[in-house]
C-alpha cells in the first residue's frame, strides 16, 4: 500500500512540474501573439529593424517546436526569446521613438507587456515550487527508493530571471 | 527462553507495525516546501502594518471589503507596508496572496491591494477569476485615478478608501459569483481526498474497535495536527495578474 501511494504522489508532483511548466508556455505564446496586434495598431512596423523582428519570428518558430523536446531545452530558448522581446519593447515604448509612446495604445500595449512579464515570472515561481516538491519528493527517505524503482528522476529549476 | 522469544516477536511485531505508520503517514502527508521568510500573514481585510491609515479610514475601507466579501463572496485585501524586505515588491505580493489564499478556493475571485509607503508604490494582485473583469490596464488606470495622485501626497486614507470601493462597485455590479467547480475534496476545509479518507477508515476503525475506542480522539488529534488549518481567507490563488506602478 505504501509503495502503491508513494508512487501516486510522485506521479501527482510530475504531473504538477508539467502543468507548471504548460502554464509558461501559454504566457509565452500569449506574450509572442501581441506583438503583431500592437504592430498593425500603431502601423509602426517600417520604424522597427527588420533583423529584430526576423530573429523574433525564428526564435518563435524555434521555441514552437521546442515544445516537445526536453524542459531544459524549452528553458534556453524562452531566455533568448526574453532577450529579443525586452529589445522589441523598449523600441515600442518609445526609447528609440519617443513619438510612439504617447499613442494610447501602445500605453495600453505596455501595460499588457508588463503584465504578461509579470505573469511569466510569476509562473516561473510556481514551477521552481512545484520542481523543489517534486525533486525533495524524490530524492527523500523513503520515497527515493519508489523513485528509484520506478525510474524517477529530478526535473530542472527554471534558472533565469528568478 | 520461551518468553525471551515471546518478547522479541512482540517487539518486532511492535516496530513492524510502527515503520508501516511511518511509511504510510509519509506518504499521505508528504512533507511542503518552505515558505519565504517575511512574507506576512494577513487577515481580512485591511492590513496597515506601516500605521499609514487613521482608524477612521481604516475602519471604513475594512467595511466596504467586508460589505462585498458578504455580498458576492470576493475577497480584497488591503496590506501596507514600510518596504518589502529583500523581495520586489511583484514577489512580494504574489507570496503573500499565496500564502493567504486570497480568493474563495475554486473562484479564485480574490484581490490584494499592496502599497510600500517607504518607496510610495504599490501593486495589485488580482486572482485568476477576476482578471476578465480586473484586467491588467484596467487595474492600471484605477490605480493612476484613485490612488496614486494620494499617495504621492502621502495621504494614504483618501488613495486606499477610494481605491478600495472602486473596485468594490466593480466588483459588485460586474461579477456575477459562477459557481465554484467541485472541490477535489469532499470535506472542504480538510485537504484529504477520498482515497485519503479510506485509508484513514479502514486504519482507524479495527484500531478503535481493538482499543474499544480509546484510539479514536488521539487519532482525530493527530490528523487535524497533521492537516493543518487554513487561514481566513477561502484558499484563492493568483498567477501575476494585475498591474503595480508608483
């Protein structure tokens, strides 16, 4: 009975590490989707290098497929593709064009920005929670050595930005 | 020598029975991670732990808050203080709406309005149920309305009290308190699922009916030890939304 409920609870805490990390991507993806809304809105693409917006889509292409390949490689990428979209938002809010910020929108789009920043950190917590569950889970006595048998092994710490 | 062996096979019998507990006990109720330290517990409603509020105002916000919380079970929280220790004050804010559990468990409807009079900022949590009506530019532009004109000025009575019954009326007149989904535990407030339960039975009652039911308040003891209590707040949860500024 206690292997079968040690077992059930590491499986659960997988589960858990999955979900979180399920939840960044969505806000990565939600994040990514602004950008051409906020282009077409202020029609400020021409003002904007096109080596930028090439690496964003190329990065976007990449972490998309990325998506099936391991955690660790998922993290890399969303830290280049942190990278390339803080560059894309201080263009869009007026560091480079300060005419461009006092257009409502794009206050609104950096309100947004900012928000879906703040949502990514805050996800990036609650996975590194749900990884420090999972992997005390399974490096702990007793439960290692269900871990053990049934070939549990730790998970990644989302690292960057924490 | 008889009652030499008689003894060691109680005694193993003994530390059998008490290494199975242990292993099962581990297993239902696998240890947490530890929380931050200096995150705050806070309790309904209003929280001003940098002695910013007059007792009037404090009084008024803490009724609004609680006049919603009756009305359509949302739950805000308002929390001030000097500085955020070594946390940002983002962090800061998502812990402590965390540890509390702003929020009715299921709605997710709570809100945690957070101002650090030491940097005269502030931030608004929203939990996940209310981010389609409290959404991020929406929080930004009521903050910049009604709360940061005050606090630039230090008059934290006047910014905290309107922000609070803005949001207030929004809340009441906008949502509309679905539902809950059903909880995953059939005893609300006691974080134990069916299979828990059962197991929890079928140990508790041939142990109460060996021990004629001398076992069962020790045993009751122990689970509500284990479980815990929740806090005033309905368990509530939030994933960064909102907006902060200064």
């Amino acid at each position: 009975m206690w292997i079968a409920l040690t077992y059930n609870s590491l499986v659960s805490k997988d589960q858990a590490v999955q979900s979180s990390w399920s939840d960044i991507t969505v806000e990565y993806q939600r994040r990514i989707d602004l950008i051409p809304q906020v282009m077409a809105a202020v029609n400020v693409s021409m003002g904007f290098e096109q080596s930028l917006l090439t690496n964003i889509t190329n990065l976007r292409t990449e972490w998309l497929s990325s998506l099936v390949n391991s955690t660790q490689e998922n993290i890399n990428i969303t830290s280049q593709l942190d990278a390339e979209l803080n560059e894309f938002l201080l263009v869009a809010t007026g560091e480079t064009y300060p005419d461009v910020q006092s257009i409502e929108v794009v206050q609104d789009f950096i309100t947004v920005m900012e928000g879906t920043e703040n949502r990514i950190a805050a996800h990036r917590i609650f996975y590194n929670d749900a990884v420090e569950g999972y992997n005390t889970a399974v490096n702990s006595f007793p439960g290692n050595i269900v871990a053990g048998m049934f070939g549990f092994e730790d998970a990644a710490y989302y690292q960057q930005g924490t | 020598m008889a009652r030499v062996l008689r003894w060691i096979a109680v005694v193993a019998v003994v530390a059998l029975v008490i290494g199975a507990g242990y292993l099962t006990i581990s297993a239902l109720f696998p240890g947490q991670p530890e929380r931050d330290p200096g995150i705050p517990t806070i309790h309904p409603y209003v929280n001003d732990r940098a002695d910013a509020l007059t007792q009037y105002y404090e009084d008024w916000a803490d009724d609004v808050c609680w006049e919603l919380d009756q009305n359509n079970s949302c739950e805000v929280a308002v929390l001030i203080v000097n500085n955020t220790e070594n946390y940002s004050m983002e962090y800061y804010a998502l812990r402590t709406f965390q540890y509390n559990g702003l929020g009715k468990e299921g709605k997710d409807n709570g809100v945690l309005i957070l101002v650090v009079t030491d940097v005269r900022s502030w931030r608004i949590e929203v939990g996940y149920g209310l981010e389609g009506i409290l959404t991020d530019t929406r929080v930004s532009d009521l903050a910049a309305e009604y709360l940061e004109p005050y606090v630039a000025e230090e008059n934290y009575d006047e910014g905290v009290l309107y922000l609070t019954a803005e949001i207030a009326w929004i809340l009441v007149t906008e949502y509309d308190g679905e539902d809950a989904p059903p909880s995953d535990y059939p005893i609300s407030f006691i974080p134990l699922t069916w299979i828990h339960w059962i197991i929890i039975a079928a140990i508790i009652i041939p142990l109460a009916i060996v021990t004629r039911g001398r076992i069962f308040w020790p045993l009751l003891w122990l689970i509500s030890i284990l479980t815990g209590g929740r806090g005033s707040f309905g368990g509530g949860r939030s994933g960064g939304g909102g907006a902060s500024g200064r």
